[in-house]
C-alpha cells in the first residue's frame, strides 16, 4: 500500500519561496503555510490545525519508550523548546504547552508543543538545528507509513469480520436477502468502524507539525514573538511582547554564576539576621540580669552558674556565626570572581546542584590553599629574617625587635585566613539547641528569639548541599588539599 506525504508548498532552503507564513482556511481546518529560512531560526510548513480529540489521543497514548532526559542533548533541546514557549505564551489569544516526553505526540509524530488560537490547535516540532529538522521529517513519513499500513490491516478486518457474521446469520437463517434488520444494523455498525478509519486516517495525513529549528538567543526570541503575532494578527504592541517574553526567558534561564551569587548572598543576608538576633540575646540577657541584681558588683560576673555558662554559649554561638559569615564572604568573591557562565533553566535540579557541589569544593579548597600557605609564608619569611640577620651582622646578634614586628604581621595574616572556615549550618543548631536548653533553666528566658534563629539557620541548611563528607579536614601540604577535592 502506498505512502501519503502531505503537500509541501516550500521546502528546505528553496531560494525562490517567499520568507513568510501564511494562515489560510481548508474548511474544516485551518493551516499554517509557507517557510522562513534565516541563518539563526528556520520555520516550515505546511500545518493543519488538529481537532482536541485528535491531540488528546496522541499525547495521552503512552509510547512505550522511555528516553533519558537528563542529558545534556535533552538539555538543548528542552531549552529549544522553552525559548518558543516563552516567545508564544505573551501573545494575545494564544496558549502554548509541551507535550509529554514519553507519548506518541512527542515520540512517534513529532509533536513537541501544541499552540492553540480561536480553538484550532496546531503542532510544532521544535529543534536546535536544520538537520535535526530534516531527520524529523523523515521519521514523520516514516511514522505516516506504518499508521497507513496498520490501519489498511484493521479496515481489511472489518469487512472480513462483518461479511463472515453477515453470511452466517444469512445461512443460519435460510436467508437470499440482505433485506433484514440485523443485516441492516450490523451494515450500519461496520459503515460507522469504517467511517471512524477513515476519519482516522484523514487525521493522520495532515498531522504533520510545524517545523521549527531556533537558535538560543535573545535576538531569535524576539524574531519568535514579531513572526507569530503577525502570523495571528496579535493586536498589542510588538515591542512589549519582546519585552515580556524575554523577561519569561530570563526568569526560567540563568546563568550557574548568577545563581550561585544570590544563592550566596541570601546566605549573607541570613546569616547577618542570625549574628544581628544572638547580639540582641545577648544584650537583653545582660541588661535583664543587671535589672535583676543577679551581676556580683566586684566581679561583674553573674552569681548562678547557669547564668554564667549561658552567656558563654551565647557567645560561643556568635562566634561561629561569625565564622560563617566570614566563609559566605569569601564564597560569594569567589562566585563573583567566577569564570563559569554555563545557563542553566531553573527546574533542572539535577545539574543545579552539580555545578552547587562543585562550586563548593572550589571554594573549600581555596580556603585551604590560602590557610597553607598564609602558615608556610610566615615561617619562610622568619627563616629568611634571621638568615639574612646571621649574614650580615658579625657579634651573631639578631634585631628581635624587627623579627617579633615581622612575626606579628604574618600572625595577622595567618589567623585571618585560619577564621576563615566552613561551619556547617548543623553545627550551629546543635549549639544552639544547647543554648536553648540552658535558657530554658535560667533567670532570662526568650523562646521567641530563639525559634526566629532556628527557622533562619534550618533555612541555610536547606539551602546547603551535601558533600562526600559532612567534615572538612585540615591538610599539611597541598598536593593532599587536591588530591581530596
């Protein structure tokens, strides 16, 4: 049995045709004509508008092939196809969606998206490139072909079916003449299974998409929004289409830099709000226990010893949110500083949290480069100190002053880097869940200040992602930092 292949009224690359699309009317359908053929998109019809139960049909059958999508070739393509959802959904009276991954709409007939206007539906193949277009076209009548042949079969077992309980109704019957009412009704009945192949079948010849390639820039998405609304007569103005639908793209698509710097600027901000509310506890906590005249006037110290360690852990829960800042400071430079500007959609979780790990490994294990050598810059500059000293001067005598000034400019150095550590967000709850414990018990109490840090520090937590190891450990040479991360 033959093949049908729609008609095509512009083909790929063809010079002569026109750089435009048409929407003309084919009573009942409406269809999509014509081709653009630019250097950075392509568009090529023809597309007949399908009818809801026809779409319905194919996107809810189950293929029964199941691709990987979390590929970096899926990857582009889904991006593709966001840059034409975005470009589509800010237009007047059109509603556009992707359909699902795994159904013959997407799998067999090549249907990525579906756009609707005034009630007629149109599918669209969407693609990163021209090539894939033409191999998508080829599978299309590839598809066409089986569903031809797989029909003609079933319409072949229709009439034999029908004719086998025709005849034997006829003979059991003693009949010589199909003028019965059972053979009427079962005529009827075949007549209608027939009807619905053929309508059936009239589907599947005009269910070629519109064929789509796109570059994944701005320009093209603007060019996506100009194309459509004069393809639909969209009534608003062109330009702030651009506008919105370039703000859609940039909403769902960011750059892994821009990510990783809010996501640690949000971790700033957090952070600070923590530092802020255990000063405040601990300011509260010192002028109640001065009001209540529990301060010993000559030592200036609590008389209770609950007091006294409460307000050490107070101070010891400061001091590592003080840490964390330090280590949220030195992250965000590093994002900012950062050469990675890979874009990413802000759905895929997965690859997400990949470049969130390795960034964080990065940053660990800048940290610990800095702490070693900020140690080995001060001993090697003392070393060099008191060489040069032993040279120069006869009587052996060194100038300690110089040395000490020396020593102490490196300690800075040293000690500043050596703060500068990663304290887990688990750290500070099981801190201050101690610290909770003894406030609980002691002459100043306030729960509410305390739950506002906790929900702050879990909310740092979940931001967090997990590595290797929940401990980073300290190193003595830096070829054992590179070998860990």
């Amino acid at each position: 049995m033959g093949i049908f292949i729609p008609r095509i009224n512009s083909e790929l690359n063809n010079p002569n045709k026109d750089n435009e699309l048409s929407l003309i009317t084919e009573p009942p359908r409406k269809v999509i004509t014509g081709q653009i053929d630019k250097d950075e998109y392509g568009i090529f019809g023809n597309c007949y508008s399908q009818s809801q139960d026809f779409v319905d049909l194919l996107c809810e059958q189950t293929s029964g092939i199941f691709y990987d999508i979390n590929t970096p070739e899926h990857e582009i393509g889904q991006w593709t196809v966001d840059i034409l959802l975005c470009a589509l959904n800010v237009l007047p009276k059109i509603k556009a969606w992707q359909t699902l991954h795994n159904s013959n709409a997407d799998v067999k007939w090549k249907w990525d998206v579906i756009i609707e206007h005034e009630g007629y539906l149109y599918p669209v193949q969407v693609k990163s490139g021209l090539d894939a277009i033409k191999e998508c076209k080829q599978k299309f009548r590839e598809t066409l072909g089986e569903a031809i042949e797989k029909l003609g079969d079933r319409k072949e077992s229709i009439l034999e079916k029908y004719d086998k309980e025709i005849d034997s109704y006829m003979k059991r019957n003693r009949l010589t003449s199909r003028k019965d009412a059972n053979i009427v009704a079962k005529t009827k009945k075949r007549d209608q299974e027939l009807e619905q192949l053929n309508n059936l079948l009239g589907n599947y010849k005009k269910a070629s998409p519109l064929y789509i390639w796109a570059a994944r820039d701005e320009d093209t998405i603007k060019a996506l929004v100009r194309i459509f609304a004069q393809l639909f007569s969209a009534s608003s103005n062109v330009s702030e289409l651009e506008g919105q639908a370039l703000k859609e793209y940039k909403n769902k698509y960011r750059s892994i830099k821009d990510i990783l710097i809010k996501e640690e600027n949000d971790k700033i901000n957090t952070i600070k709000e923590v530092v802020f509310s255990i000063n405040k506890y601990l300011s509260l906590t010192s002028s109640s226990l001065e009001e209540n005249a529990l301060m010993n006037i000559d030592t200036n110290k609590p008389k209770r010893l609950l007091d006294i360690l409460l307000l050490k852990k107070a101070k010891e829960l400061l001091k590592l949110a003080e840490n964390t800042l330090a280590y949220y400071h030195k992250s965000l430079s590093i994002a900012q500083d950062s050469y990675d500007d890979k874009i990413v959609a802000q759905d895929n979780k997965q690859i997400i949290e990949h470049y969130q790990i390795k960034f964080k490994e990065k940053v660990l294990k800048d940290i610990q480069i800095r702490k070693y050598r900020s140690a080995r810059r001060l001993e090697q500059k003392v070393t060099h100190v008191i060489r040069q000293a032993k040279k120069h001067q006869q009587d052996d005598e060194l100038d300690i002053e110089n040395i000490e000034n020396l020593v102490a400019s490196q300690e800075q150095t040293l000690m500043k880097n050596k703060n500068i550590k990663y304290i887990e967000p688990q750290t500070l709850i099981e801190c201050l869940d101690k610290l909770i414990e003894l406030d609980s018990k002691s002459s100043y109490q306030n729960p509410q200040l305390f739950a506002e840090i906790k929900n702050k520090i879990i909310y740092m937590a979940s931001q967090e992602v997990t590595l290797k190891t929940d401990k980073i450990p300290e190193f003595d040479d830096v070829n054992s930092i590179f070998a860990y991360f």
